[in-house]
C-alpha cells in the first residue's frame, strides 16, 4: 500500500524526490502519514480535496482486498 500511494503521489507533483511516506500501524488501522514539498501539496489535495479523496479510495480498495483497513494523513 505505500508502494501504491509513493507511485500516485510521485506522478502528481513536479518535485517527486521530496514524497515521504512512513507508515505505522494504530489499533490494526495501517497509517500512511504523506509528505511532499510545500509547492506541491496542492497538487496532492487537489481542488476541494477532490485528489486526496480519490487516493484515499484506491488506498481503502486495496487495503479491503487484503482484509486490512488503512487511513492516508496528509502532512505539511
């Protein structure tokens, strides 16, 4: 699952070397916390969170295939 938002958060932003991701695991809720430089946060949210969202879902659809909830926190 970091595999899987590490690769959709590098092709959104125009500095992919800054994307960090680290995962922990809270109450067997995996929680991938994003970081990204401070000129490309937008880019990561989107308009009205519409992006965020959407990388959200694909995260909850793959952790649900693999019986496993997650949650995406984006940090600035």
């Amino acid at each position: 699952m970091k595999e899987l938002v590490a690769y959709i958060a590098g092709a959104l932003v125009d500095q992919p070397e800054a994307v960090q991701i680290t995962e922990t695991e809270e109450e067997g809720t995996i929680v991938l916390e994003l970081r990204v430089a401070k000129e490309d946060l937008g880019k990561v949210i989107g308009k009205q969170g519409r992006t965020a969202k959407a990388i959200r879902a694909l995260l909850s659809a793959t952790a649900g295939k693999e019986n496993k909830r997650a949650r995406l926190e984006i940090v600035e």
